[in-house]
C-alpha cells in the first residue's frame, strides 16, 4: 500500500519535473526534483529487508544520487556538473559493492562483463571528440557504471537471493545504465530535451527498482 502512495505522489512530480526541464526553469526544478528524489530514498526506508548491508549500501547510494540530482539542477555550472558526477560516481560504487555482496562473481559474470566493457567502449568511442578535459572524469564514471551494471549481472544469476529482488535490482541498474547515456548526450554531444523527456523516466524507474528490491532480497 505504501509503494503505491509513492508511486502516485511519484508520477506528478515526474510529469512536473519533465514541464520545467522544457521550460528550463531552475525554480521549477528545485520545486520539484529533490522531492521527487526524496520518494526513492523513502521507498528503501519504507522496507528494510533481509540483509541489514545490502540495506546500507543501497540506501547511501540513493542518498549520493539525490545529491547528485540536486546539482545538476544547476547544470550550466561546471563545478557543479563535476559534483553531481562525483555524487553519482559514489552511488554507482556502492550499488556496485551491494550487488557483489550479495552475489559474488562467477564464470558467467566475467561473460556479461566483457559484453558491458565493449558496449561501453562504443560509448566512450561516440563521446570522445566532445569531452576534452573531462575525458578521464568520463572514463573513471564509464568503468563505475560498467560495474554496477555487472555486478547486477551476479546477482540476478544468484538462485540463493529471492528472485523478484534481484529482478528488479538488475533493471533498475541497467536502466540507470541507459540514463546516464542521455546525461552524457545532453551534457557533450546535444543538448536537447528529448534526452531529459526520455532519459528522466528511465533514472527514476531504475531508482525505484533498486529501492524496492531491497525488501524482496
């Protein structure tokens, strides 16, 4: 009952945040994104599961992401774009590090994670002309989100956990993995709101995901 009050409160929020990113409204936007973001934080303390260190993790990870999100609210500011990366940088390094404790790597996690690796080299491969100094700061978040992406990867593969969890942990993750593809677009390639109107609904159902996967584990 509870997810779904969030849930509802969640969607007009979204459609709200998606109205001021076209009108690029600031106030708008602090009227609405850090609220937004404040639901998935809530929606991991709203369910404490099984395993008090996967709970930690994943709960400080969301606390970085809500961070981040608040500075790039201010996106026209590098100083403050580099924050929210190093925000989001230290979300994705404790989702990761929740993910492999649940699940260590096996054989088939090193599988997925040369597939993700050449993926991400593409990635890296389309971006490279537009980063100029913040090519290692891109390639530092590359490697992170990469990852997070696998060890998502482990633990889907992991029959011991419960399977609705670690379901819903690797969407979430590879949907942030996708997101951060139109955050990386919008920022150095094209700056458009179709990277906002769709990138914004993929990072917000990927927290959710990951925030409600804790009581299902």
């Amino acid at each position: 009952m509870t997810e779904t009050l969030i849930l509802m409160a969640a969607v007009p929020l979204l459609a709200g945040l998606l109205f001021f990113e076209k009108r690029e409204s600031t106030r708008g936007l602090l009227l609405t994104k850090p609220f937004l973001s404040a639901l998935f934080i809530l929606a991991a303390l709203n369910g404490p599961g099984s395993d008090p260190a996967y709970f930690g993790l994943v709960l400080a990870g969301l606390i970085c992401c809500l961070a981040g999100d608040v500075c790039l609210i201010f996106f026209f500011s590098r100083p403050l774009f580099l924050a929210g990366l190093v925000s989001f940088l230290a979300g994705h390094v404790l989702y990761a590090i929740a993910f492999f404790w649940k699940a260590p790597p096996g054989v088939s996690t090193w599988i997925v994670a040369v597939c993700l690796a050449a993926v991400s080299g593409i990635v890296f491969a389309w971006l490279r002309p537009h980063l100029g100094k913040m090519r290692i700061p891109v390639i530092a978040y590359l490697v992170i989100i990469t990852a997070m992406a696998v060890g998502a990867a482990s633990l889907l593969k992991d029959e011991q956990a419960g399977a609705p969890g670690r379901s819903l942990a690797f969407a979430g993750a590879v949907l942030f993995y996708v997101s951060d593809i139109f955050v990386a677009r919008h920022r150095f390639v094209a700056k458009a709101y179709i990277n906002r109107l769709v990138g914004l609904p993929l990072y917000y159902a990927a927290q959710f995901l990951i925030a409600f996967s804790i009581r299902l584990l």
